[in-house]
C-alpha cells in the first residue's frame, strides 16, 4: 500500500502528449482463448496503425511473461497478477499518449473491468476474438492443446481452467470460416472507425 507517497502533478500531461502525438490514446484489450488469433491480428493491427502515422505499443502475453511477468505462473492468482501489472503499464502508456495493443488471454471478466477502470471514459475498447475452442484447438500453433489434453500441462484455459467471455465488449470478432486473419484485422480497423475510436 502506498503510504507517506505523495503523487506529483506534472507540467507535461496526457493531454500535452497526445496533442504532440495528434491521436487520442486509447487501450485496445484484445481477449480470447489461446490461438483465437489475438497476437496475429495484434501485429497486423499495429502494422496498419504505425502505416496511418499513428504512436502505438503492443503488449503481447508471451512477450510480457518473459520480463515483467516472468515470475508468473497461470494459477488463477499468478493470472489475476498478470492482467493487474498490464492494466498499469497500459495506462502508463496510455499518459505517454499512445495507443495500446493488448493480446492476453486475460481470462476473467473482473480483470478485465479492472484495466477499464483505471482509465478515463472511452479509452479502453474491449475486443472478443471470438474463435471457438474446437476451433482454436484444431489451429493449436504452438501444440500445447495437445499437451494439456495429455495432462502435461496443468490449468489450461478452456480444458482445466476457466474463460469467462466479455458479455459486453465495444468490438465482437465472430469467427467465420475461411477469413484470413488479414481479413480480421481489417475488420476490427473498420470497426474502430464506425464506433468512433479511430479518427
Ligand atoms: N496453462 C496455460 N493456459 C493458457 N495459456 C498458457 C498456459 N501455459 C502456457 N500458456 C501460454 O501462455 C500464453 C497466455 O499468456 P497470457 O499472459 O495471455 O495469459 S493470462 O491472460 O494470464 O491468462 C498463451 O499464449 P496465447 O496462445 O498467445 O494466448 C500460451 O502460449
Ligand atoms: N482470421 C484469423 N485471425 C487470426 N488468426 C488466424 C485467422 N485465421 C487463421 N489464423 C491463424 O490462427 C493462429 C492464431 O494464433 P495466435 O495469433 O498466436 O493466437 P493467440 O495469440 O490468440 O494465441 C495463427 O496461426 C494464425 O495464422
């Protein structure tokens, strides 16, 4: 707890940053299960934005449990952990002025709500990659569908460990069969444009 700290108010701010950047910062929480396609249409994402002149950063789960979550596991404690760090250098980026990309499976629904609650209304925009576990389990591009099937690994979320899916998200990607990823991130860019996130 933060006791005897007291916060400084700074002469540069979010606003100061973001108009440097001519962007309105944002959190774009991608969500889904393991091969639902969130690290790929991520990247594609933050290709197309960097292509529109636009400031982004992309925390990416695998990439992220390598340093600052290295010492996380995928108990439900050791997850919950994971979300709460990301959701505070999500919005440390978010005062940079930029325009966050996540991918995580970020399994349960308060964590997620935790992460929209430390940022001002309208910053965080909740994507559902929603691709279905049968789905995600044929694509299986890592093989570890198969090793938590065979019980080598423990607490895998769909088979033994539990994904409360966004009841609610600004941004639904439905799977459909036979659309390229490409074809997804385009879909979400033009979803973020309707609903008003991307100038
Ligand atoms: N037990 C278990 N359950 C789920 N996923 C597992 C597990 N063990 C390892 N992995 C790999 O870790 C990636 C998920 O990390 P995240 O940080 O996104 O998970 S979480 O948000 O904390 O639930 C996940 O990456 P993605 O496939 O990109 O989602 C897996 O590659
Ligand atoms: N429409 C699509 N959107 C995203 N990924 C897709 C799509 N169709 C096929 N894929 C493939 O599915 C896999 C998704 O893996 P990945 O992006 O690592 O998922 P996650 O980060 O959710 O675990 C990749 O091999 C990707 O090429």
């Amino acid at each position: 707890m933060a006791t005897n700290i007291v916060w400084h108010q700074h002469k540069v701010g979010k606003t100061e940053r973001s108009a440097q950047k001519q962007q309105r910062p944002l959190v774009i929480w991608l969500t889904g299960l393991s091969g639902s396609g969130k690290s790929t249409i991520a990247n594609l994402l933050e290709q197309k934005l960097g292509a529109a002149d636009k400031h982004t950063y992309l925390l990416d789960g695998d990439n992220i449990r390598h340093g600052l979550c290295g010492d996380l596991g995928f108990s439900d404690k050791d997850r919950v952990e994971n979300i709460r760090r990301i959701s505070e250098v999500a919005k440390l980026f978010v005062d940079a002025g930029l325009i966050v990309i996540t991918a995580f499976i970020s399994p349960f629904r308060a964590d997620r709500d935790f992460c929209r609650h430390l940022l001002a209304d309208g910053e965080f925009v909740e994507v559902f990659v929603d691709t279905p576990l049968a789905v995600c389990e044929e694509r299986d591009p890592k093989g570890l569908y198969q090793k938590a099937r065979a019980g080598d690994i423990k607490d895998f979320t769909g088979i033994d460990s539990a994904y409360e899916a966004p009841q609610n998200p600004e941004i639904h990607l439905d799977y459909q069969a036979g659309q390229s990823a490409e074809q997804s991130a385009e879909q979400l860019i033009a979803k973020l444009k309707e609903k008003g996130f991307l100038a």
